[in-house]
C-alpha cells in the first residue's frame, strides 16, 4: 500500500487544497492508497476539514490524533509508526507537510527513484531543478546552512537537502529503523527531527536518493511554527551529537 502521511497542527486552511492535490496524484497511480493524517492537537477543524474533503475526493483518510500538541518530532514517531503498519514492508510511506508547500505531483517520480533501488527519496530544493518560491532570505539562508553543515560534518551520501520532510520511505527500510532503534528512531521534539531520522536510517546503512522539489512557501496557509533560535541550536547539538559517535564508533573499531 502506498500511504501519504501529513503530520498536521492547525493546518485547516491548507489542508483541503492539498489533499485535492493528493488525490489527482492518487488518480494515475495503480494499486492501494491511503492518507494517514497525524493531527498533533490542532486547536482549528483541520481533522473536520480533512474528513469531509476526503469524503468529497473519494480518499481513504486515517486520522491518528494527539489529545494535545507534542511537537513535529512527536507527530513523524507516531506516524511512522502507523504508517508502517499500514503500509507494510512491501508498500511506500510518503512523508509531507500539512500546510500545502509541498506538490503532491512529485510522488509518481519519487516512487520510481525507489523502484530504481532506492531506500529513502528526498524531494529536494537543492537538487537540479529544484528551487524555493516564497520564503524568507533568512529562512531559505537557515534552511541552507543547515544542510551546508549537516553535509560537511555528518554527509550522507546522495542527499543535498537534510531538513525537508517531503520524502518517500521503502517499508522494508522502515522496519529496519524499527528493529534497530524502536521508538528512539526520533528523539527530537522540533524540526530538526527530519534532519535526525534521515542519518539515521543512513547509518542503517540505506541507500538515499533525491528528486527536484519547488517548495512553494507563497501557498503555505497560515504562519509559520518553526521557533528559529531554538531550531539552530538543536542542528548544532544534533552535529554535536553525531560527531561524538563517529568518534565513538571509530575509537571501537581501532581497539
């Protein structure tokens, strides 16, 4: 089964337009298909607007509700988690944001990067063709570093994008982070979260591939929930972090 999974917080105004998108993507794409929406304690009607678009689109739509806001960190775990269930070891999970930035249209060639052997697909800005419409020079120049850093001190090997969350999961690659990390397969509460499950599912090892993304920041619906100062210090303990593992690891090895 192939399963869309949008982690979801006051995201009502988006979320209508965006499953539309999804299910005209849906539309060309043979065999199951099911959105899993992971409501994080919204405080707006995002799950009353989800079901009633979905009952509109003809959509299967999963709702795995928080009784209160726990973080993006909180909604990927409890979403891979589900999403796994659902989609098996033989099925896709795609991984998206809720408020409409990302382009359902990019699922069909995410999925045949993964038929080409490919464990985990990115849909990339910073992959040829790729690009980002709407957002801040700060935020594009935070996005950016952050992947600069990321790709010097702890590189995985095919992505150029760590921090964006529209990606495509194998079920075979997510049962492996499962039997190797259970439910510490995230431990960030923020949005460097994304950031953390792609090393770790590299370091299984997996194989990571990417496909150009134009992340349209002048659609997303309402502000934004990203608290910047406190992200920027969770990339650098997240660097932090796996650099005294590799060190680790390394020390390990030569004794």
């Amino acid at each position: 089964m192939l399963v869309v999974m949008l982690p979801a917080f006051n995201e009502a105004e988006a979320i209508g337009p965006l499953l539309a998108g999804i299910a005209e993507t849906f539309s060309g794409i043979d065999g199951d298909k099911c959105v899993l929406l992971v409501d994080d304690g919204s405080a707006d009607d995002t799950v009353e607007r989800a079901e009633a678009a979905a009952r509109s689109l003809g959509l299967m739509l999963v709702v795995a509700a928080h009784g209160r806001n726990l973080g993006l960190g909180a909604a990927l775990r409890t979403g891979l988690s589900r999403g796994r269930e659902l989609a098996g070891p033989d099925g896709v999970l795609v991984a998206m944001d809720a408020d409409n930035t990302h382009d359902p249209a990019n699922i069909p060639s995410m999925l045949a990067r993964l038929r080409e052997g490919y464990d985990v697909v990115i849909a990339s800005r910073y992959a040829p063709g790729g690009r980002e419409v709407g957002l801040s020079a700060f935020r594009s120049l935070l996005s950016r570093g952050a992947s600069l850093a990321l790709g010097l001190f702890l590189p995985v090997e095919g992505a150029r994008d760590y921090s964006c969350g529209f990606r495509a999961y194998t079920g075979s690659v997510l049962a492996r982070a499962h039997e190797a990390y259970g439910d510490g397969v995230i431990t960030e509460e923020g949005f460097v979260a994304s950031a953390e499950l792609l090393l770790k599912l590299a370091y299984l090892p997996s194989r990571v591939g990417e496909v150009p993304l134009v992340l349209r920041y002048d659609l997303k619906g309402g502000a934004s929930k990203m608290n910047i100062w406190q992200t920027i210090r969770r990339y650098m303990r997240l660097i932090a972090a796996g650099r005294r593992a590799i060190r680790a690891q390394s020390a390990a090895i030569a004794h």
